[in-house]
C-alpha cells in the first residue's frame, strides 16, 4: 500500500509541475497537512507561554506549506533548468 500512496504523491507532483492546477496544488497541502500539524505542535510546545498561540502556529504552518508547494522544484524540474 504504501508504494501506491508513493505512486499518487509522485503523480500529483508531476501533474503540479506540468499544469499548476491548483486543485493539484490543495491535494498536496492535504496530504501534507499532518505533517505540518506535527512542526505546529513542536513550536506550539516550546512557546505555550504565549497563551493561545496554536491557532497561529497552525496557520503559519500550513501557510508555509502552501510557500513551500508553490517554490518546490522536483529532480526532473532542475536538470531542466540546468
């Protein structure tokens, strides 16, 4: 299973960089988003003095996400330009 959840990721980054669709763009931000959850938490647990500061640690985690999405170049991607 885990190959084919591999297989759909690879899919969706290449159909990224071929359409820039952003329905493609949001599937890898869901299947990303867990992740970005688990560095907000992280961040969340070192600076909870702030009060209510994980709602904000979750957006600037997702959002960074999305940054991160939109400027990622795969493999194929640099041996073009290069």
């Amino acid at each position: 299973m885990s190959s084919t959840l591999d297989d759909c990721v690879q899919m969706l980054w290449e159909q990224w960089h071929a359409k820039r669709e952003l329905i493609v763009r949001n599937a890898l931000v869901v299947r990303y988003s867990p992740w970005a959850r688990m560095v907000a938490r992280d961040v969340y647990i070192r600076v909870h003095f702030l009060g209510d500061a994980w709602q904000d640690c979750t957006q600037n985690a997702l959002i960074g996400l999305l940054e991160a999405v939109e400027r990622f170049l795969t493999t194929s991607t640099l041996d073009e330009l290069l």
